[in-house]
C-alpha cells in the first residue's frame, strides 16, 4: 500500500529485516533456539525425542485450562500460557514466516514509535490474540506460535496506512482492498490446513494492533 504523504514511508526499508533493532533480534533468537533445540532433539541428535511435547504442555495455550475444564501443570500456568505460547512454534517453517515479519514489521514499528512502544504492542497483540483464541475457539489442540504478535504488526502498520490515507484525503481502498484479502487468506489456509490454523490468534492480535495504531502508537 502505497501513500502520497511523505510518512507512509520510513527512512530504511521495511521489507529488510537485516538492520531491525536489537530487541527484536533477541526475541527472535529466543524463538529460534527453543525450535532448534526441540528440532534436533527429535531427530536424536540429544535430549529426548519427547523435549517438544514437554514444551508445548508447559508453555502452549490451553483453552481447556482457559476454561477451567483441566488443572494447572504448575502454579501461574493459566497466566504465563497467554504470552509464553509465542515463543514455541510446530517447525523451522512455522518460525521462519513469524519471524520474517517480526523482524521486519517490527524494525518498521521501532523507527516510527520506539521501541518501547512496538514492544508493548508485541506483548498486548500477543496476548489478545490469546485471549481471541480462548473466547472463539472450541478446540482442546494446544495453541502455539508468534502470529498473534505478527498479526498485531500488520494491524498496527494498516491503522498508520488508513490514519495517513484518511488524513490526505485518499481513497481508503488500498487499505479496506488490503484487509480483505488478509481476511481471505487466513480462511483459505484454515482449509488448506484442516482447520489447524489459529484464525482466532490472528483475529485477536490483529485487532489489538489495528487499536494500537489509532491510539498510543499512533502516528
């Protein structure tokens, strides 16, 4: 989506990931080394083939244990699981996707707001999405990966594209044109996958960016 106003554009690119700050570097290669370990270690290399399903039962998003239907594994559970589910992920492609747009939605957030900011929008997108998951969906399956606060990106960069849009006086298609096929393409991979796609974590960390973007990270 493109602007006329000479802030729909930051000062370095923001498909680039290379020059993202720090921070998000860090959380990413937390990200990635759980995978890494958990990946070798079910091909034998060390460890135990089981370290990925022990993983997921202390630090995926349980919506039975959201609901009060099954117990706490260990004291804070229920609380830690709405934001410790982001940093687990089912594979290096599952990862790779999140971290791609972490990295690179994220460098963009960090040069328009900070990266106090960007950071409480990862954490707040997270955890909406979370939240969106345990409210909407009906599946017992545990929930994991960082698309919540991916999702809260691309709704945070939408909200900075319609705010821009609407200011100048454009058509606001680019951005409604833009949600809808994001929309169509979460239920076409929700098909493709069998239903094995968080739609709801999307939906839940989308929203929260898409606020995020009209109200204290907004440009």
């Amino acid at each position: 989506m493109k602007s006329k106003s000479p802030h729909a554009q930051p000062s370095t690119g923001r498909n680039d990931p290379s020059g993202a700050p720090a921070f998000l570097w860090a959380l990413v290669g937390v990200m990635s080394a759980i995978e890494i370990v958990v990946s070798l270690s079910e091909i034998g290399l060390f460890g135990s083939s089981n370290w990925r399903w022990f993983t997921v039962a202390i630090g995926a998003f349980w919506q039975p244990l959201f609901s009060g239907e099954i117990a706490p594994m260990y004291p804070g559970q229920q609380f830690l699981m709405f934001i410790t589910y982001a940093f687990l992920h089912g594979g290096i492609g599952h990862l790779a996707l999140n971290c791609v747009v972490l990295l690179s939605l994220g460098k963009l957030a960090t040069t328009r707001v900070g990266a106090g900011r960007t950071l409480l929008v990862l954490f707040l997108s997270a955890v909406g999405g979370s939240l969106a998951f345990g409210l909407l969906s009906p599946s017992n399956i545990p929930m994991i990966g960082a698309s919540g606060a991916a999702f809260g990106l691309i709704g945070l960069w939408q909200a900075w594209e319609y705010g821009i849009l609407k200011q100048s006086g454009q058509s606001l298609r680019p951005v409604i044109s833009a949600i809808i096929a994001l929309v169509a393409a979460n239920f076409v991979f929700f098909y493709m996958m069998n239903g094995g796609l968080a739609w709801e974590t999307h939906l839940g960390g989308w929203l929260v960016g898409w606020l995020s973007g009209r109200s204290f990270a907004r440009i």
